[in-house]
C-alpha cells in the first residue's frame, strides 16, 4: 500500500516590514483630520431629530444653553440682552455666520425664544438646531 | 606614526522607528473627536424696526399649530381647529403643504415648554417639505 505523505506545511509569517508604513498612513491620517476643540462649552444633552443636515463648521459660532437657562458663547457665560453684542461683534468679523444651537432639551422654551429676537436684532438670521440623529 | 581610528558611520537607528510612530498613533487616535455638527436649519425674519409693511396673510394660507407645556399639539387650518398626535404632524402638514405650496406654517411654542418639543416638531415639519415655516411664543 503506497503511503500518502503528507506535504510539509509552509510556514505562515505576518511581514512585518510595511507595518510602519501602515502605521505613518494612519498616523498621518488621524494627525491631518485631528481637529482639537477649543471650547469646552457646558453639558447639554440635545435633542434628537431624523431629518437634519450637516452644519458648516468654519462659520458657525455655538451657543450653549443648558437646561437651568444658562447661556454660554465661547465659554463665556452671557446673559440674554448681551446675546445680541456678542452676536454682532461674531457678524463683523464673519459676514456669513451661522449660529449652532446646542441647547438640552429640557430647556424652556422661553429662553430660546429670547435669545431668537436677541438673533434677529444682531441680524444673524441663520440659525442650526443642533441635534442628534434618531435611529 | 598616530593612526588615526576609523570613525563609526553616524546613523540613525530605525528599529525602534515603528515604535515612535505607534506612539503616536495611539495618541491621534484617541485624542481625536470627530465633530461632526448636524442640526435643523432656519433662518430668521429680520428685526422689524417699524418702517416695514405688515403683510396680512390670507387664512387660507396660514396653519397655526400650537405647542402647549406638556408636547401637546394643537393644529388650526383654516377654521378647523384639532388636536392632532406628534407622529400624525408629518403626514398631514405634508398633505396640506403639497396641496397649496405657498402654505405658511406658524410654529407656536408655549414659553414653558420643552425645547425638545419644538426641536421634534421643527423636525417633522421639515421632513415633510414645510418651507415656509415660522417660530413665535405666547
């Protein structure tokens, strides 16, 4: 009876000489899209929304209310009749600015409403909702 | 006669070369936060400083819909006046509004309500293709 010899198995190796190569890749690809946030703004938790679109990020200047109405720009904490100085000051220096609420939403209602006549005194008219997508 | 030694070739070690880069992967990695916004957009009537002309709308073109302090809706479309459930808003404003396209919708928001109601009914206004769409309070 012929013996079946089995073949010797090749031997399995990982080359580990590119592996520095992928890790600059994706070191330069985390080093370019890195975006180190500047503000630190207050906790909010948003509210949530199907059908909502991206917000330009290169003009739009946040504000932070929290749910004790608490009002933050810039990690400043501003109260409701200073929004419109400080919006007016943001539309001198960037003619096309957007405001980007991030407001939780357990705040009142109220509140917003100020700060949306503060908006069109300041004329920024453009306004963004921030929320999160509901799945 | 002083001979001179031979001097080493300087070089620079890149065995551990991987290792730096791994280094700094890990900090990219985990120091970077993907800060995508996304929100609902609007823009804002101009601030009337009196000398601008009131334009009256026609009731036919006009739905007001109220928000009340507990997320209940209220809608009022010409003289009918109906309470209407949240997840039923979409359906019907994208009725009204593929029906007359010049339809304005009033969004009115009790100043004690929730944010989170008016962010949900902005939303379900937009999804149904309300363009025309204003924010006021009590």
């Amino acid at each position: 009876m012929a013996k079946i010899k089995k073949s010797a198995r090749p031997e399995t190796a990982i080359p580990t000489a590119s592996m520095s190569d992928i890790a600059f890749l994706l070191l330069l690809f985390f080093m370019v899209s890195t975006v180190f946030v500047s503000e630190k703004g207050i906790p909010v938790r948003m509210p949530k929304a199907k059908s909502i679109e991206k917000i330009p990020r290169n003009h739009s200047a946040t504000i932070y209310v929290n749910k004790n109405g608490t009002i933050s720009i810039d990690d400043f904490v501003v109260s409701i009749p200073d929004v419109k100085y400080v919006m007016q000051k943001k539309l001198a220096e960037d003619f096309n600015v957007l405001t980007c609420f991030r407001t939780d939403k357990d705040t009142n209602y109220g509140i917003m409403s100020d700060i949306l006549n503060q908006l069109r005194e300041a004329q920024t008219l453009r306004v963004y909702f921030e929320a999160k997508l509901e799945r | 006669m002083l001979r001179r030694k031979r001097k080493d070739l300087g070089g620079i070690p890149t065995a551990s070369m991987s290792d730096v880069a791994f280094l700094l992967l890990v900090f990219f990695l985990s120091t970077t936060k993907f800060d995508i916004k996304k929100g609902l957009g609007i823009v804002l009537p101009a601030a009337s400083d009196g000398t601008q002309k009131k334009v009256k709308l026609k009731d036919e073109n006009l739905t007001k819909i109220w928000i009340d302090q507990d997320g209940n809706i209220t809608m009022k479309s010409g003289d009918v006046e109906r309470a209407v459930p949240m997840i039923e808003l979409q359906k019907i404003i994208n009725k009204i509004v593929t029906e007359n396209p010049d339809m304005v919708i009033s969004l009115k928001t009790d100043r004690k309500s929730k944010y989170q109601y008016m962010v949900k009914a902005l939303d379900k206004l937009q999804a149904a293709g309300a363009e025309k769409i204003s924010l006021s309070t009590n």
